[in-house]
C-alpha cells in the first residue's frame, strides 16, 4: 500500500509519498513513488504514483521515453501544449499498461491496476493538480479543497480536510503533511519511511525542491510524538459530556 | 455504510453506533444497529452490527427467537454458560444466514456479510468483548487496546489509537467516541446522525443505559465545532518545520 498526497496551495505545489512497497509483510522494498520531468522556464511536471509497482514503473518508463523522441514530441508530457494534455498522454498510457497487463477485460479493479496525482505547470499557463484514474480518465482540483490522496488515504484525511487552507506557507503544509502520513503509518504497517516530499513555486518553472524525511529524522519523530500528546490534550479540553445528569 | 466501536473500560463497556443505513445515496433509512438482551442479575448482552441490514436482522431476530424455546435453552443466548458460548451461537448464527443467503460457496465478500461487536456479563463471568467474523469465527479483544471498531472503521481510528484509555470514565469515553463519530461521518456520508450509545456498568448485571445523540443536539455540535478548532490551534502549535533553512 502507499500514501500519497498533493497539495495546491497558492504558492506552489507540495507533494508527499511514502516510499515502502511490499508484496507481502516479508517482501518489502524502498521506492520512490513521486516523479519529476521539467524544461527549466518551460515547464515543470510532478508524478505521484499508488498501485501496482509494475504498473507504476512501466508508466513512468514510457512517458520518459516518449520524451526522448523527436518525432511526435507533442504526443511526449515535455512536448504536450497545456496541463490538459499532458493529464491525457498520461492516462491513456496508464490505461493502456493496465489493458495490456490484464488477461481479461480490463477494470478498476484489476490486480494490476494504480492512480496517479499529477501536478505541474507549462509557460503561459497556471499550476494545475490532476487525479488521474485507471480506467484513463482524470479529474482536476476543486478551489473549495485542492488537495487529492491516492492509495491508504483514510486514516490521514480528517486532519487534512480540516486543518488545509491553500493560502499556507510550504512549512506550514509540510507540518499537515506530516501529521497526516503519522496517522496513516500509525495504523496501516504498509506505509512507511522514508517520505518523498516535492515542493514546486508557483510561476517558478524550475526543478521541484526535493526532500527526504528518513527514518531517524529528528523532526518528524518529534511531530509524531507531540501531535499525539496534543490529541489527547485537546481532547481533555472539550468541555465534558454529562453523563450523569441524564 | 456503519460505523460502530465498543470499548471495554475497567468500568464497563460503551458502545456507540449509528443508524443511517442505504441502499444507495437515495434510499437510506434510519435503523438501530446495536441490540441488547438480558436478564436482570443473572446476564447482560450487547451486539452491535455492521453489513448487510438483511442479514443482520435475520440474525437479531434470529437469536431472540431462540431465547423463546424452552427445549434447548443452553443454544439460546440467555442460557449459555459463558460469553464464550455466546459469542459461538451468535458466529455460527450469523455464518449459517450468510450461507443461505448467497447463492455460490459463501466468502467474506459476499454481498451479504457482516460483522458483529459482541460485549456482556455473565454472573460469575467477567466482562468480556468478541469481533465476529462472517466467516463464523470471533476474536477477543487485546488487554493493550481493548477496543473493537467495524464498519467504516478507518477515518475514526487515529483519535481512538492516541487517546484511548481503559481506566476512562463513561463521560471521556463518550466524548472520545463522539470526536472519532464525528471525523467518519465527515469523510464519509454513508455513516450518519443519530447515534446510538449504550453503556454497561460492570458487575452490574442491569441493562445497559441507553442514550441517543439525535440530529440537534447541542452537545454534538458543540464537540464538532471545537474539534475542528483544537486540531487546528494543535496544528499551528507544533513546532513549525524549518525549510528555508536546509
């Protein structure tokens, strides 16, 4: 299982994956599972990916080909005229993987089925936030809650829905984020460390900064820490239900 | 879709559930989900139900029609010696109606499954707490986190794992139950008000009391709204994460 999240927030972009991919409880691996194309001051893109690893591996593959052919470079995600476009080469390619992959008919359900976040920008256009499905279609952000989760997305969504506000500074989202995948790894062994965060300036056009939150980071075992003392905290501090009065 | 949990205190058992059941966002009806039996000094049973409504009710109804025949009391759940009895009458109840029920060899996925919460008191028993499978067979709950969650059991659980205890009082752990209510039923509009609580005094051997959280009440409300607001305040408390710097 993976967890991934993207965020649209005003400034930019912020993306976070963990990277344990398992195959069962004794055969885990540590995969990266957000991926980054860009033409500096052209454009930028971001891939974060949940679902089958082959699956997921043959589709970041083959859009990374297609950006090496000259040919058709509008049919390749660095060539593509608009976000749009690049949310389509990239769906109709997953769907494609996952049809190919199946013996049967192909549906969502498929063994070898995934979902992807995408996110980018290209010159002349705003950043845009996809989540793409793999059956081949795609959807965009609301501007009520731009944000999208893929894979275990649950147990780290109530805080995301209310504590997310677009208008916050990339540290601010950072520290969601966090809380967000303690929650999850907390309850679901299959997500795990290290995490993947991927930060893009909204206008910038240059390469996403890129992050690492490894497993003895300092500041990640002290959010997973305080943040469960603050729960309990705030939870003393509702008023009391009067039971007994009843 | 349901959400109940029952947790075993040291002061006895609470469970909460709600009541909104659907076939579909536009046939949903309102039905309680957790039943009681008992005999006043002698025994105190408490089922809460998850899955499909026809199958639980035939095994509700079920299990109070055999509490009627007087031939074979030891195989009704009022007059089995143990709760360890009980819980193997109400699994293979259950097992026997999903049976039935499907027309293929039954599995787990069957679109008549369910899943049951058992809790109660049989004098010279302790209290004691079963999940039961649709498969027909029941696990106890561990001393570490004596608890039981089904039905749409993940946006709830974070708070559940941070702040549980099992020396609470009736009053915090209604309180708890009502923040982790209340994060489901934001995520998910399947489980909905009013919710139905009851809550069992240990040794007592007196029927649970029972209390329901209806659509205004005041308490609810008030718990939704300052939630929100202290894991936001929780949020922005935390010591911010310093990404300029690196």
């Amino acid at each position: 299982m993976s967890y991934c999240v993207a965020l649209k927030l005003k400034r930019g972009l912020v993306f976070m994956s963990d990277t344990l991919t398992n195959g069962g409880l004794d055969n885990i691996s540590c995969y990266p599972k957000t991926f980054c194309w860009g033409l500096a001051g052209e454009r930028q893109i971001l891939l974060a990916t949940a679902g089958n690893l082959a699956t997921t591996q043959a589709v970041v593959s083959t859009l990374s080909e297609q950006t090496k052919k000259l040919k058709e470079p509008r049919d390749s995600i660095l060539g593509a005229p608009t976000m749009f476009q690049v949310a389509r080469i990239i769906s109709q390619t997953l769907a494609e993987i996952i049809v190919n992959s199946t013996p049967s008919q192909q549906t969502a359900k498929s063994a070898f089925s995934a979902t992807m976040i995408l996110g980018g920008q290209i010159k002349g256009g705003e950043t845009q936030l996809y989540l793409i499905y793999p059956e081949g279609n795609f959807i965009e952000v609301s501007d009520d809650k731009p944000f999208f989760q893929i894979g275990e997305t649950k147990y780290g969504r109530p805080i995301l829905v209310r504590a997310f506000d677009p208008e916050m500074e990339f540290n601010d989202a950072i520290k969601l984020l966090m809380v967000s995948f303690d929650s999850t790894m907390k309850a679901n062994l299959s997500v795990g460390l290290p995490l993947d965060i991927r930060v893009y300036n909204d206008g910038s056009l240059t390469s996403a900064r890129e992050l690492r939150v490894e497993k003895d980071d300092a500041y990640y075992q002290m959010i997973s820490r305080a943040w469960g003392d603050a729960l309990k905290a705030s939870l003393v501090q509702l008023p009391d239900y009067d039971y007994n009065q009843d």
